[in-house]
C-alpha cells in the first residue's frame, strides 16, 4: 500500500526531469599513481594511523610474533584473544593466547584484556584498516567489545586511497572501517579518545 | 506553489517545525550569553579544523561535483533505485517496509519491537529518528529509547533537544555535562569533574551494561547502495557498532533519499563526508552491512515524510542531496548566534532553512526561509553543492505566494507597499512624509535607536531597531545652503558621474535623475 503510494508520488515528482544529469568523475580514480611503491604506501599509512593516536610499529615477517608480543606487553595486557585464521606464526609469543574457537561469547569477550587480528585492506591517505570478518579477523564483536585491540596489517594490503579500498572491498560481507581509536568530540569540541570502541588501538606493519 | 497529491510530513507528530517565530526564538538565545559563547568556540573551532582538512584533498572540487550529480542521478531514478535496494535487502534475507510519513513510521517500528518482547532498545544518533519523533512514539507504547550517542544521551538526561546536526549538544559547555550527569545518571561518580575525558568515562561506564545486554537497535542509515543492499553508518564514539552488531534485532529508518546508485559511489562520500563533517581524514568508525549480517533479524524502514512534495520543485529538490555533514551550520552567521532551537526543527542551520519549510509545506515554517543574511558561505562549503541562497530565495517567494493564496484581501505587508508606492510617487507626498517621520523622534530618545515601534507597525522592529530619525531632514538641510554651493556640488556630481559612465561604460541610472523619487532637487 505504502510501497504503491511512495512510488507513484516519486514519479509524479520527478515527471519533469527528463535527461538524467551525467556523472563527471574527474577525481583521482582507484589505481591513481600517487605514492604506489609499498615503501611510501607503508610510510603515509604509519604516519595517517600514528595521526589519529593508534600506535604503529613496523617489523620484518621473522620478528612479527616478537613485535606483537611486545605491544601486549607493553599494555600490561595478557589475555589476548586469537580469532579463527590468525596466523599461528603470528601469536606464538602471546603470553596468555585465548582461542576464539568455538566463538566467545559477549561475557567472554568482556572479560578479555585484548585482541588481535590482521585486516582485510589498510587505507595509507586516511590511516584506516578495514575488517570484513574474513580469517584472521573474528566477528564484528571481537573487535568491538575488548578494550584493546591489535592489528596487524602487511605491507603488500596497503592500498593508497579511498577508491582503491572500495574497490578492494566485497559488499556481501560485513564491514569495519577503522580510523584510530574510538574518539568522541562531542564535549566542547575537545577530542576523547575512547568512547565505547576499544579504547587503545596498536597497528602491527609487518613487511611482506 | 501547491503539489497535489504530495503531502507533506504531518503536523502533531515529530520535530520539524517551528514553535514560536524565528525572531522571538532567536532572541531568547541572543540574549543568552553563555550559549554565545560556547556557539563562538564551537563553530570557530570546527570551521578552522574543516577547511584544513578540505585543503588537503587536491581533487576536492571534483569530489564535489561527482557528488552533487550522483545525488541528483538518484532523485532522478528515486523510483528504480528504491526498488532495487528493497530486492537486494530481501535477498540477503533482511525485511523492507516503506512509511508514507511519521506516524507510519513509528507504527512500523513500534510493532517491530513489541514483536521482539523487549520494552527497552538502544539507539544509534538518527536524525531521521528525531523528526519523526519516534522516541516520544515508543514511549507512549512503553518501550523505553536509550540513546546512546555522547551528546544524543546529554540531551536526552538533559531533557532538551538537539541544536545542531553533528555535536547535538553544541549549546552546553563541560561544567553544565557534569551538572546534567550527576543529576540525571544514578551510576555517575559523585567526584566527577568537568574534564572532557572524565565525562567521556562515565557515559561509557553507564552505557556499557545496556549495550552488553541489548536485544534490539534502532539506528538511522547515511547511505543505502542500491546495486547491492549495502547499508553504511558513519560514526565516531562505537555505539554505532555496539548497536549495529550485538543486539539480535536491528531496525534501520532511513529517508528515501539516502540512496547511491552504486557500490562504487562510497569512494566519493567517504571522502566527502568526513572532512566536512567531523574535519577528519576518515571519522573513527564506519559500519557497513548487506541484509541480515551474522544472524542479525535486519528490518529496513523506507520514510518519506515530506520527501516527494520535496522532490515535485525543481527549484527546490536539490536540498535532498543533503548528507547530514553539517559543514553550514558552523559558517553561517546566523546558526552561530542563534543556536539550532531557534529553528525549532531537527534539521537547523542553513540546510535546515531550506529543509524543513519543503517537508512540511511553507505554511507550518514561514520565517525559515527569511533566517539568513544569504552571504552565500553555506553554499561554498556544501560537499555536495546545493546552492543554498538561491533556494532560499526561491523559498521566500512560495511563502510569498502561500500568504496571498490563503489571505482574502491584501496582506498587511502588500497593503504598506501600496500605500508606499503611492507615497513615494508624487515629490509633495513624498516631502511632506520625510518631515512627517520627525515625529520619530519622540521614540528613542534615550538610547538613539528605536527598539519597539507603536501599534501595526511593530512588526518591523520585531527583529531589528530602527535608528532615531534626525532633527531635519536631508531636503531641509539642503535648503538651507546659499544657492552657489549647491550648483557646484550639483556639477561636480555630474562630472564625476560622466566619468564613470565612459570609464566603465556604466549605464546611467536612476542616481542621476536626483536624490529622491518624483526628480525634486534643490530648487
């Protein structure tokens, strides 16, 4: 009924219009040639992510279960939660590993110190990682209700802008795009770090 | 300019019109100057931290553009694009129902959450959400609304309204938050201070419970993907994603207008948006899901509301490209001395002048479309281009017209041009007038202005003071010069005037002919 009515007052609107406008894209297209060798791509993206207060550290593939546990650590964090696909190469040195295996509940979830991930792409212009919930990366909520969350992002993922990441992206899955960590500026303008969303963010560039 | 059959968003329910006239609402908050303050820093803060974050973006204006027409390709084909989201949504297993205006809506919504068994939900800030009054809706079928946004949950404890699109609580400084907070919220703790990130603490601490045991989220959507069902919320804090992502049941209300064509399109309003909007590279945290997401029951509820009578003028339909940036509220200068009550609609500022009087129909906001000095800055920083004055003005017109279709006989304001006109028409009239405006100085004579003229004619100094008249006027004092000076400043007008005229090949207009109506000069 609704439907029917909305639709016929749509076109009864729009009845005057008659050449649809065309879209002129002569912004920088995904494949733009800025910054596209995966040293300056991986540079731009550590100091994007460093401008939004996630801290970034960089590693060679041999020293990444190193590196990683040396972030928990440095967090005074221990249990750590491992999603299914994470490589096992990767969280070796995790002092207090907590398999995401069958999933963890909400409960579960909230009483972990932290987790960690890798990331579906990484954004070098906006210093953003993106989740889709493939292996390695957990559900939404694994990344959501712990306080403490530590991705690891390789070298050869970073693409170098918005459009490249979208094409990048599959649709059909869920999305978490992530700039920093959660902020709020909603008390005079004065930004907060921390809100709901995990209040500590680490990033882990691992060179391919 | 009446659209037959295109109702607009009905009176009674929701928050889209004004209470009172926009000059006595904007008064209040002039006269107020802690909001003054507080207004001054914010939007000076944001205006500052945008155009920095715009200035990176070597391609901006072609963002822009690509922006504009892809929003008006959607309005063109709104029919098409609707009907395919609903097939995508359905596809992947979530639920579409379409809601002629806001008490279709809240119906919907409300029997979605009986349905569910729950009487609490969460909310995710929604601008959509607020004009339609939905909350007060489910209140009064006892389901209790948390918002769960920072400032969404300050007004909310505050018991007031939103004032501005972005930081809804723009108007309250920190020690009013605290104030608000240790008064409102029983799990506040008693030696909180005003610091921001204290603040910040307490609201996470109070809202964690309700969001680890939510069954049901409500939330708005910024963009809808009609190719692939993709529904996108752009968000900083993550109660966005706790509401989005825990709760069993997820109901999204969405204005019909918030369609893009393709998966593609995100690539130019992720980049539109954020810079806009919060001044960032990227906001925080952007969610995106296509259907029911990990087992989710997802119920998408399609609102017009005033959006087809919106789209049915040309002049006027371009105000649905709007995304919710709020970038011209902090420009304005008059958002940022009145505030976003004074609007009294959801939507304030320039886009809400604009916005609201098309929903409802001109009728129900007539002073909207007069609450700006059209300086044009709106326009200048609108990520999609919607020219903003010339709508206004447009606007006015149809206020204009929707006055005199509905009065019998001549408006008091068509009255007094009349009688202008026919003043001003005749040199004697027009003479004896000025002197007759001596009698102003009886008001006034204390500050040198008039704030309050007597009788009908109060209505101009409703919103401005008049300046005291003087003791003679123009006319008198140019009578009263011996005949020689008169002729050389009389010449030498004319000479500087010849000049322009062949420098500049001005046209030669009324200023030549003498100073007032009807040609006297001096004689």
């Amino acid at each position: 009924m609704s439907r029917e009515e909305i639709l016929r007052r749509i076109r009864a609107a729009t009845a005057d219009i008659t050449s649809p406008p065309d879209i002129p894209r002569r912004y920088q297209p995904a494949g733009s040639p800025a910054g596209r060798t995966d040293d300056g791509l991986a540079d731009r993206f550590a100091e994007r992510a460093g401008d939004y207060r996630a801290t970034v550290r960089r590693c060679r593939a041999a020293d990444a279960a190193q590196v990683i546990a040396d972030a928990v650590t440095a967090r005074a964090a221990r249990r750590i939660g491992v999603p299914q696909g994470f490589p096992a190469e990767w969280s070796a040195l995790l002092p207090d590993p907590v398999p995401d295996e069958p999933p963890l509940d909400v409960a579960a979830l909230d009483s972990l110190d932290g987790v960690v991930t890798t990331c579906a792409v990484a954004i070098a212009e906006t210093g953003t990682i993106v989740l889709d919930t493939g292996p390695g990366q957990g559900s939404r909520a694994f990344t959501l209700v712990p306080d403490y969350h530590v991705a690891v992002v390789r070298t050869g993922q970073i693409v170098a802008a918005v459009p490249d990441a979208v094409a990048a992206l599959d649709p059909a899955r869920p999305l978490t795009w992530i700039s920093g960590p959660s902020a709020t500026s909603d008390i005079e303008l004065i930004r907060v770090e921390g809100v709901h969303g995990p209040r500590t963010l680490d990033i882990v560039i691992v060179a391919d | 300019m009446t659209f037959l059959g295109m109702p607009g968003a009905p009176r009674g329910v929701g928050q889209l019109r004004q209470r009172e006239p926009f000059p006595e609402a904007a008064a209040g908050a002039l006269g107020d100057r802690q909001l003054r303050r507080n207004l001054g820093h914010a939007t000076s803060t944001i205006r500052a931290k945008r155009a920095a974050a715009v200035a990176e973006v070597a391609d901006w204006e072609d963002l822009r553009a690509a922006g504009a027409a892809i929003k008006d390709e959607v309005l063109a084909h709104l029919d098409r694009y609707l009907v395919q989201l609903e097939d995508q949504v359905a596809a992947r297993g979530g639920t579409v129902h379409w809601a002629c205006d806001a008490n279709q809506a809240n119906q919907i919504v409300t029997d979605l959450v009986r349905a569910t068994g729950q009487a609490e939900v969460v909310k995710v800030k929604s601008m959509a959400t607020q004009e339609i009054g939905l909350n007060e809706s489910l209140s009064a079928a006892g389901i209790t609304a948390t918002e769960t946004d920072l400032a969404e949950l300050i007004v909310q404890l505050g018991h007031d309204t939103p004032s501005h699109i972005l930081v809804p609580a723009i108007h309250r400084n920190r020690s009013q938050i605290r104030d608000i907070f240790l008064r409102e919220m029983p799990d506040a703790p008693p030696g909180l201070t005003d610091e921001p990130a204290e603040l910040a603490a307490a609201a996470r601490a109070h809202l964690r419970r309700k969001f680890l045991a939510a069954q049901v989220a409500i939330s708005g959507a910024n963009f809808a993907i009609a190719e692939t069902g993709t529904l996108a919320v752009v968000e900083s804090e993550g109660n966005g994603r706790m509401c989005l992502t825990l709760p069993r049941t997820l109901i999204t209300v969405m204005g019909i207008e918030k369609i893009l064509p393709a998966w593609r399109d995100l690539e130019v309003f992720l980049q539109l948006l954020p810079r806009s909007s919060t001044a960032e590279r990227m906001n925080p945290y952007t969610s995106m899901w296509t259907g029911a997401a990990e087992g989710q029951d997802f119920h998408l509820v399609l609102l017009d509301n005033g959006r087809t009578a919106t789209l049915a003028d040309p002049a006027g339909r371009a105000a649905l490209r709007c995304i919710r940036c709020s970038a011209c509220l902090n420009v304005c200068p008059v958002y940022e001395r009145a505030g976003g009550h004074a609007y009294g609609s959801v939507y304030p500022g320039p886009i809400g002048a604009v916005l609201s009087p098309q929903l409802t129909g001109v009728a129900d906001n007539p002073d909207l479309p007069f609450a700006s000095t059209l300086c044009g800055a709106c326009y200048d920083v609108c990520p999609v281009a919607i020219d903003i004055p010339a709508m206004l003005v447009h606007l006015r017109s149809r206020v204009v017209d929707d006055k005199r279709a509905r009065h019998h006989g001549p408006t008091p304001e068509a009255a007094t041009m009349k009688g202008l006109a026919w003043t001003m028409s005749d040199a004697r009239r027009w003479a004896w007038a000025l002197r007759a405006s001596r009698a102003g100085r009886l008001l006034g004579r204390r500050r040198g202005r008039i704030r309050n003229l007597p009788g009908p004619l109060a209505a101009w100094t409703v919103s401005r003071d008049l300046p005291r008249p003087p003791a003679q006027t123009f006319r008198d004092w140019w009578r009263t010069r011996p005949l020689a000076s008169q002729r050389d400043a009389a010449t030498s007008g004319l000479r500087s005037e010849e000049r322009a005229t062949r420098e500049d090949g001005a046209v030669k207009g009324e200023w030549g002919g003498g100073w007032g109506p009807g040609g006297e000069r001096g004689k």
